[in-house]
C-alpha cells in the first residue's frame, strides 16, 4: 500500500486506514511507539516496559498497605 502525508497544521500526518486498524486493534487510546532503523519507519503498538511493570506492581502494593492512610491525607 503507498501513502502519502496529510498536512497536519505545521506538521505532516499519515492516515491509517480503519481496516488496518481494526487487525492491528489499534484505537485513540493506544500508545504507539515510532522507531527508525535509519532507512524504515517502524510504528507498533507501545509495549509496556519492565521498569512501567515493576512501578506499578509498587504502586499497587502501596495503595493495598496504605490506601487509607492516602485517603485521609487526601481529605
């Protein structure tokens, strides 16, 4: 499939069709991730990283140990 960039207001955007859309599940919410090996441009879906992972396992952790205490310092 060739494309060709929109004009975006100061910046170029590429329209993704809808059917590739649905095959790759991608909607507004979904973080992509552009990359380059320098010749290509690469867009995939965002992967969380281990660091986001580990960070939200703590956080989660946290919130069970001391979600009241958050509470009431929140109040």
């Amino acid at each position: 499939m060739i494309k060709k960039l929109t004009r975006h207001g100061n910046s170029l955007a590429l329209v993704i069709d809808r059917p590739i859309l649905d095959l790759l599940n991608i909607d507004p919410e979904t973080p992509l991730e552009v990359t380059t090996d320098g010749k290509q441009l690469i867009i995939s879906a965002a992967t969380p990283s281990e660091r986001r992972d580990r960070f939200n396992a703590a956080q989660e952790l946290a919130h069970k140990k001391y979600g009241k205490a958050f509470q009431k310092l929140a109040e």
